[in-house]
C-alpha cells in the first residue's frame, strides 16, 4: 500500500488556478469545493491558508469547501486553528468511523493503534 504524503503546495494552487480559469471559460459556476486525497486535514495552517484563499479568488461563487478527516487530526489541530480553517471558508469536515479495536486499525492500515 502507498504511503501518505503531502502533494507539493504549488501543484495544488497551479489546480485550483487552472481550474478556476477552466470555470471562467466555461457557463460552470463553481459553489462547493472538495479538498481531495485521503486526510486533507493533515495539512498544515500554512498550506491551508492560501489553498483556501486561492480557491476564493478562482471561484467567486464558492459556497463551501470541504474535506476528509481522521479525529487525530481534527484533534492535532487547536481550537484556534479550527476556528481559522472556519473563518476562511472550510464549512464541512467529513470524518470516517475510528475503531477502539487494534487489529481493526491494522487491518484498516489507519496508521496508528488505540492508544494513540
């Protein structure tokens, strides 16, 4: 199985920029957004940020952006940070079923155990 790991920050806004001009071309109008690729919220602030000011600027009609989560990363975030995340535009945070059990998590390959 593939290890996770972060797409270079320039690659995603380079996305959002072309498909933003793809949209403009286009009679498409872009509301919602989707912060593909496994656990978004493992990003750090600083690739949050201009992704989700970026995605604002290319899409002017953005309603809502959203993303994949596992709780030790929503945890790994601050209060603070989540606020951020909410103020610039992430609206929904889709979090999969955890397991206490861990021959579940090793089966699943989540990377972790319940302890952690």
């Amino acid at each position: 199985k593939p290890k996770f790991s972060v797409r270079p920050l320039t690659e995603t806004l380079q996305d959002l920029r072309n498909a933003g001009a793809w949209a403009r071309d286009t009679p498409a109008r872009v509301e919602k957004l989707f912060v593909t690729d496994g656990d978004a919220m493992a990003l750090p602030m600083d690739a949050w940020e201009p992704i989700l000011e970026t995605a604002r600027d290319e899409f002017p009609e953005l309603q809502r952006v959203s993303c994949y989560a596992t709780a030790r990363n929503v945890a790994d975030k601050s209060d603070a940070e989540l606020r951020s995340l909410r103020e610039k535009g992430l609206e929904l945070v889709y979090m999969g079923p955890e397991s206490g059990d861990d021959r579940t998590l090793h089966r699943l390959a989540k990377g972790g155990n319940y302890a952690a």
